[in-house]
C-alpha cells in the first residue's frame, strides 16, 4: 500500500523499466488508503466515464462494500463444461505473472464475475453480455470494510508510457469520483407495464414436474419463471440500487453492467465463502410471506419452521451441502435445525454450515462442487437439470448462478444471483423460481413467485401496475 504520490510514482516508473527489459507490459496495482465515502455516490459519479463497466457489491452480514470501474484484465470463457477449471487456471497463470504485493482485504488484485446457471447458452437468448463466465480485474477499485476505505488503480503499464500521465488520472478519477456523496434526486415514472411470460404454461410445467417427482424420477426441482416490465424511460441501475440499499440491507446487494445490459439484485444466498482457509455456506430453502403485523409474521415464521414440505426441501439442501464440504473440507459444521432468515417481504429456513478447507482446495473449486445446491436446481442434480432444461421456457443466463469475486490468496465470497432482473434500457426482465416436490400445487407455487418478484420490482418503481 502507497503513502505519497512520490511512492506510486516509484512504483510505476519500477514496472516501466520492467517492460521495458522484457518488452511486455507489466501489470501494476497500487493500493492508497482514503476517507469514507458513500458506495452508492462512487458508483453514480463513475457513470459518465464507465457506464456499461460498473459493479456494485454490497455484503449482507458486515460493512463490506466493493464498486469497481473498467477492465485491467479479463477472464473469460463463451461455452463449455469447463469454464470452473478454465477461470482457475486463467487467474492462477495471472497471478504468478502480478507483482507480489500484500494489500488489505478486499484491495489490489481483485477478481470480480459470474458464472451462468447452465454451461452453455442459446446464442439468441436474453443474455448477450454475459457469457457462461466473465471474470475482470477492475482498472479502478474502491473498497470499505468496516471503518476503513481504499482506493485501487490496477493497470498494464506498458512500454515508452508517461508515468507523469499516469499519476494525472489517478488523480483525476479520485478527485472526480469523490467529488460528491449525494445521489442526484430522479422522480421515477411508475406507468411500467408488466408481461408474464407463459404463466399458465408454468403452471402445467409444476403439475408436470409433480409427476414426475411422484414417479421416482427425481426429489425435487426449482422451476423459474420470468416477468418483463417496460417503463417509459431508461433504467438507471443507481436508482434500484438505491432502493435496494434501503428496503433489503439483510440481503447481498449488487450490480454487474456489461456494455447495455445489468444484472441487479439483492440476494439473500451465500453460495460460498472462504477466508483464510475458513469456509462458509448457507442453506437458504423452504419460504412463506412476511406477515402485516409482528404476531401474524410471529405465526407465520412458526408456521415454517413446522411445515414438513418446506423442512423435507431445506433438508435436502443441507444434506447436499454438508456432503460437498465434508469432501474438500475438515471440521465441517452444521445446527441441528434451521432458524428464520427474515428480509422484507419474505421470510426463509436457514442453516449456515462451516468447514475448513482441506489443503489445496480453491474458492473456484467449491464454487464447482457446490453449483446448483437443490435451492437452486433440484435433487438428484443431473437428473432435476434435465427436468429443469426441459420445462422452463426461458434462458436462465446468470440467474440463480454464483456471483462473486476472490483475490490471490484465496480469499473470497460467491453468492447466488437471485431475487434479481437483468436491465435493459427501459426493459426489465424479472426472475424468480421454487422448489417443487411431490405435493407441490401449481397455485400456491405461483403465488411464492409472485412474493419473490417483489424487492427487485419494488426497487424499479412498478409494484402498483399490474396490467
């Protein structure tokens, strides 16, 4: 980490030598401290520069906080069964090649992306800007964790370049971007027009999937559905992150832009964790509405935690979780029973499970072993994607799939994308799914989607137009 200008100069004329020698850029990270700032301001004044090349990411259990600008290296794959294996070696391979530098948590060389729900996509499909997996190290990186702020410029110096042009932006993109703490006011124009897709078909996709079920193909799949809301004017992804902040802060916020489109969300699933070694998950299945009153949202939480279809789905969460880390993790850990994960407008059966990670075993790799949990495929895994490929009449794209970033020692966090839109212009396409077992009613597992739309289509301003 840098304390003057005078010590980034000598860092970059350093690594301008170097290319130099060996007629190659060479990659460079200077880490400053800075003040607090406001996440959501940084993200807004980055716009003019690097709207289409934002993220957002907002941690759910402490303030962590992690917006990024730009590409200084890219990682990523178009198809393939592979792309686990691909993006771990691509970052290994970068890594060796970076300067060796320790910087604080969540600083320096960063690595932040996703993956999609299956691993290859229709070419004509919703998700033009996200392949199976892209991952980037950002050029511009602001990080707040607990009482501390940092700035990261990550960047190839190449050859013959001006360190003196160098250090001018840096402090330009500083200066700018820490210009001002408050979000422009917008009056959101709430005539959005809301299209189910194929409700009435998903239904008898339910009813199909029950059959099944019942027939001893499979336990149990998660069938999704999508609604597209058209609004009269453009989405401005700051604005829903806005409303995210303030209406789900117990949930992982975040934002993805790439070029037109944005994945946006506010998640209440971790998929992953991992620091120093440390491994965390969550079992996040099994759901019913919040209540109007505190003894109605008393009743129905207690409604939950006794209701056999909903344990039967969690259950099958937990047993495949506990399963995964028990292979590549020592002292695995999980409560005996789930509590209530309450957000806004629903409330969840959870069960955190811990572990430490076997020698050797990576982020990625835990990612991999992990995805899809039944919360999110179905149970067998193989034999409910089939099922799932075969009855949902939309492409899945980053829905439901790990999001995240990990650094190059390890460290790092992936959680799944729900309770989530992609935008596009002032088109959003809306995702939510359930568990469906053998006595699953197609009705009653609408009505869940319908609860499960609610935090992102609140935050976009259209909850009271239903046409």
């Amino acid at each position: 980490m840098i304390t003057s200008i005078e010590e980034a100069k000598r860092k970059i004329e350093d690594a301008s030598l170097r290319a130099n020698k060996l007629e190659k850029p060479q990659f460079v990270s200077i880490v400053k401290q800075i003040a607090q700032f406001d996440p959501l301001s940084v993200y807004y004044n980055g716009r003019h520069l690097y709207e289409g090349k934002r993220f957002f990411w907002k941690d759910a259990y402490e303030p962590f906080y992690l917006v990024g600008f730009d590409y200084a290296h890219i990682i990523e794959k178009n198809k393939g069964r592979d792309r686990f294996k691909y993006v771990e070696e691509e970052w290994k391979r970068f890594i060796k090649g970076a300067e060796d530098n320790k910087t604080p948590f969540g600083t320096g060389n960063l690595l932040f992306g996703g993956f999609s729900f299956h691993p290859y996509q229709k070419e004509d499909n919703l998700w033009t800007s996200f392949p199976v997996s892209r991952f980037f190290v950002p050029k511009v990186l602001f990080t707040s964790y607990n009482k501390e702020a940092f700035l990261t410029f990550n960047r190839y110096i190449k050859q013959g370049e001006s360190v003196e042009d160098i250090i001018k932006e840096m402090e330009h993109i500083e200066e700018t971007f820490l210009a001002s703490d408050t979000l422009p006011s917008q009056v959101h124009n709430r005539d959005a027009v809301q299209h189910e897709v194929a409700p009435e078909e998903w239904k008898r996709a339910v009813k199909h999937a029950t059959e099944q079920i019942r027939s001893g193909e499979i336990e149990k799949v998660v069938l999704a559905r999508e609604l597209q809301v058209t609004f009269h004017e453009k989405i401005w992804s700051e604005y829903a992150l806005s409303s995210l902040l303030e209406e789900q802060n117990l949930s992982y916020i975040f934002a993805v832009e790439q070029d037109s489109q944005c994945f946006i969300g506010a998640s209440p699933e971790r998929l992953v964790k991992s620091v120093d070694g440390e491994v965390f998950s969550t079992c996040l299945a099994g759901s019913i509405p919040r209540g109007h009153s505190a003894e109605e949202d008393e009743k129905l939480g207690e409604e939950l935690l006794n209701d056999e279809k909903n344990l039967f789905e969690h259950n099958l969460v937990v047993n495949m979780i506990e399963k995964a880390m028990k292979e590549t993790c020592l002292n695995v850990y999980a409560p005996e029973h789930p509590t209530l994960y309450k957000v806004k407008h629903i409330q969840h059966l959870y069960t955190p499970i811990r572990g430490k990670a076997k020698e050797g075993t990576t982020l990625i790799e835990l990612v991999e072993k992990l995805h899809p949990t039944p919360a999110l495929g179905g149970y067998p895994k193989e034999e409910s994607i089939e099922v799932l490929e075969k009855l949902e009449v939309f492409e899945r794209g980053w829905y439901a799939a790990p999001i995240g970033w990990l650094d190059g020692d390890g460290n790092g966090e992936f959680i799944v994308g729900i309770r989530s839109a992609l935008l596009r212009g002032h088109e959003a396409s809306l995702f939510a799914g359930c568990g469906i077992v053998a006595d699953s009613d197609p009705q009653s597992e609408y009505e869940e989607t319908k609860t499960k739309f609610k935090p992102m289509l609140s935050a976009l301003g259209g909850m009271n137009n239903d046409k």
